[in-house]
C-alpha cells in the first residue's frame, strides 16, 4: 500500500481548537476514568460495550501457501482495522469492517486484526477515545502492526493525536480509497481525477513546524533586522507547500476542463444520431464489468478487486431489430465514497446522469445487497442522476441464496437475476433493455432510390422498420424515426 500519511506532513489547525479537542489523558491516573468520566457520548450505552474494544472475528488476512507468505512478509504493510459503532446492529459495524479489509487487501496489505468500539459518535480529539487508544497501543505493540486503519474519515487533528499516541503511521478511509484509486488508474484523464482527489485531500493535512521553518523575511535592511513590515517570521514552508498544492490544483482543474469538453462532444454526437445510451452502474465488485462483456463482448478487464477498473468504457450493440444502442460502464461506488472522489470524477459520472436506462448492478451474494443499493442510490442523487430510469441488476444469481434475494425481489419491482458467468437471465436482461429504451416516435412512409442506400441504413440503425419492400421505383419503406432523420426524409416522402 502506498499511502503514507507521514507525507501529509502534519496538520496546520488553529492552536486554541487543538487544545480545546486534545483529551489530556497524561494528566489522569487511570485512562479509563478520563474517558468516561468526560464524554457524555457513551451514556446511555451498555456498559459492557463501552469499556472494551470489540474484536471482530476473522479480520486477519489468510496466508497458506508458503511462497505467498514470504512474498507478503516482504512487500506488505501489516495493519489493524479500527471502527466506532454509532448506530445500526452489530452486524452492520462488522460488515462495514469487514469491508474495510477488502479495501486494505486490495491496497496491498496483511490485515493482522479488527476492533470495534461502541460508541455514540466519534470522539473529536482521538476518534476512539484516549482510555481506548491506550488499549489500541498495546495491541499494536502486541500484533507487531506498523499501520492502523480507521473505518471513518479522520479529521486533521484526530489523525495527528492517533499517530502520536500510536507511534505508527494512521490512514483514514478516504485516504485508503484513494491510494487504491491511484493504483488502477490508467488513462490520462483517470490519472488527473485521481491526483486532484489527492491533493485536495492532502492539503488539509500539510505537517510543519509553525514558524520555525521560515524561507523569507523580505524588506531586510542590513545586517539589524527587517525593515517596516517585512519583520517577522516571514513565510514558512507549510505556507509554501500550500500554495504549490493550490497552484497544482488549478492546472489539474484546467486540464479535466479540457478532457471534459472532450468527452461532451462525444455524447453530443451521440444525441445528434439520436443514439440511446445505457449507463452500467454499481456497487464495486459486483460484475458491472463482467455484464457488459456479457451484453456486448467488450473485452474489458475482469478481476476479484475491489475499483479494478475506474476508466469507462463504451461500446456499441444493437438492438434485436438493428437498432444502435450504446454500454458504458462505469467507475464502482462504495459506502462513504469520498466527497473528492466524487468531485473529482464528476465528468465520468455525467455519462450516468445523462444516459437513457441505467443499470444498478446489485452483488448478489453480499451479505448485505440492501445497504449496497442505498449506498449506490446515494451517489446517484449527489450527481444528479436519481431521476434517470433504472432497472435493479442482481448480478452472481449462480452464487446468492434465494432467501437472501427474496427482499431485494419484493421491493424493487422489476429486478431481475442474472450470472454474468454463466449466461443465466442475460437473455431476459437484454430483452427488458430494449424494451425501455427510447423509441423513435414519428411515423414515415418513404420511397428511396436505389443509390441512398446510406439513408436507409440510418433508417435500420437509428429507427425501427415496419416494412421494406424494394419496388421498380425504389425501396419502399414504412418505420418509426427520430425528429431530426424525419427532417432529412421528408422529401423522399411516398406518394399515393
């Protein structure tokens, strides 16, 4: 994994908000009486629940074979998992820890445990609490963990208290996503979305030394001092490295501005033709890739990780009766999808908003498919695409347990079950596509001659043909078409 968050160098906050947020455990006998006796947060709570640290079983990562497991001990960071359970069952806290894990697989780490605290929101100072991050150094001491994970975005001051108090480098969530995000980014415009998220999120965490890394102090007058309003400390290197991150910033908002005036062109060319477009969205790893090798035999990368692919990809098929149609997948959502994610991947996400029909592909075998669909509906509406027509997807039916899939089928009408591995339902799937997918609404009755046989492939590819039949005079045909190709036949028009 490459996240270090030794590089954010640490966080610039106002002095006085540090010391009102820092639990001063130090200065208590027991740090348990200082953790409880000073949050009201956990009143309320069971006790049992609130005075230790839940270990959630079968966190740690599984090695077996033995070249795996030299291969991992060299290359791989060994970290623990940290949660908070605010609300929700216990089984709720343990599925998004259990997530976690796969994101911290996937960014290339050995998951040695996984705890959980209970708690009534997140404490401001430590995230966990500072009696819980005494127990938590123990076990990484104990574990001979050189990272802790946080399943929650960390706030600057939490994140540098952990490491201090730690004494190993603390990630985030966000920050975990993105270090998965910048590992599978391919294209250039990918890149540029990826790095925008990271900068945006780094700033906040700049690490200094306050004043003691000062580079100007302009206005020196000789060998005394500075002169009037240039003495002073002048500016310092967190300063510096701010305004670079901000100057980079800029040019990478300017160079998505470009590529996405790009990409608008594509879909507007595509709108001129009058070519319906289907968006393929979804929680990661659910088969959003796999349907659409499935649907049109794209060829895209298939792979058992979480955000494989984040580039997307379009292709063209055609409808039963040759009607031109077009796939896009795109990149896989996760619960708390980070806000710069979403930011930063705004272009790529417009070709959901703008398409005809989307498919929201539901993981079938998850343990929790409900929480998935919410999540994913969530980004949607952020967007601007709940209003867009959905069909429910529920993808890996080959591997779910029909009982499991009896509420998702009851709720969502319309759902259907497929496998994109074996071919079970796409059939059907294809079929319900069609079926909702815009149909041309202006009715023409043409004679064409025999040499614009360009007209009438456009008539094949973007309407639908009633009736063809080739006459002395021409071809004859009867169809349904757009507007705007209706506007290009009116003067081949039959005429009785």
């Amino acid at each position: 994994m490459t996240t270090h968050s030794n590089a954010y160098e640490e966080t610039d906050v106002d002095l006085d908000l540090l010391q009102d947020d820092v639990l001063d455990d130090e200065d208590s006998s027991s740090g348990y009486q200082n953790d409880y006796s000073a949050e009201e947060n956990t009143e309320g709570l069971e006790l049992e629940e609130r005075q230790a640290l839940r270990r959630v079983v079968g966190m740690s990562t599984e090695l077996t074979d033995i070249s795996e497991v030299e291969y991992r001990k060299l290359l791989l960071e060994r970290v623990l998992l940290v949660g908070v359970w605010t609300d929700g069952s216990a089984e709720d806290a343990e599925n998004s820890l259990a997530e976690l894990k796969l994101l911290a697989e996937t960014a290339g780490s050995e998951v040695l445990d996984g705890v959980i605290q209970r708690r009534k929101k997140p404490d401001p100072a430590t995230y966990i609490g500072s009696g819980k991050v005494a127990d938590l150094r123990n076990l990484v001491a104990a574990l001979g963990a050189d990272t802790v994970i946080a399943d929650g975005e960390l706030a600057p001051a939490q994140l540098r208290n952990l490491e201090d108090k730690l004494k190993v480098k603390v990630v985030d969530r966000t920050a975990l996503i993105l270090d998965i995000f910048a590992q599978h980014a391919k294209s250039k415009e990918g890149k540029a979305q990826v790095e925008l998220a990271q900068l945006q999120y780094m700033k906040q965490r700049l690490r200094g030394w306050g004043g003691n890394l000062s580079r100007q102090a302009g206005g020196r007058v000789g060998a005394a001092g500075g002169g009037i309003g240039g003495r002073g400390p002048g500016e310092t290197k967190i300063e510096t490295d701010r305004r670079r991150i901000n100057t980079k910033i800029a040019k990478l908002r300017r160079e998505l501005k470009d590529l996405k005036s790009t990409r608008s062109t594509m879909r507007q060319e595509r709108r001129r033709h009058s070519i319906p477009s289907v968006a393929i969205a979804g929680y990661t790893n659910a088969g959003k890739s796999s349907l659409l090798n499935s649907m049109t035999n794209a060829g895209v990368l298939v792979e058992n990780a979480l955000f494989a692919t984040l580039d997307p990809t379009t292709r063209r098929t055609t409808t039963s009766d040759g009607r031109v149609y077009t796939f896009t997948d795109t990149v896989g959502f996760v619960r708390h999808l980070p806000h710069d994610i979403v930011e930063a991947f705004r272009s790529t996400l417009e070709e959901v908003a703008d398409a005809d029909l989307l498919l929201h592909v539901v993981d079938g075998s998850h343990p929790d498919p409900i929480a998935q669909i919410n999540a994913v509906r969530e980004v949607l509406t952020e967007i601007g695409a709940s209003d867009v027509q959905e069909i429910i997807v529920i993808n890996k039916g080959d591997l779910a347990d029909p009982m499991a899939l009896a509420p998702i089928l009851h709720r969502e009408t319309g759902a259907i079950v497929v496998s994109a591995r074996t071919g079970e339902g796409i059939d059907k799937l294809r079929a319900l596509v069609e079926a909702a997918l815009p149909s041309p609404d202006v009715a023409v009755d043409l004679l064409l001659p025999y040499d614009r046989g360009d007209l009438v492939s456009r008539i094949h590819s973007e309407g639908a043909v009633d009736q063809l039949e080739h006459t002395g005079d021409g071809t004859r045909v009867t169809a349904r078409v757009h507007a705007d190709l209706a506007g290009d036949l009116a003067k081949y028009a039959f005429v009785v």
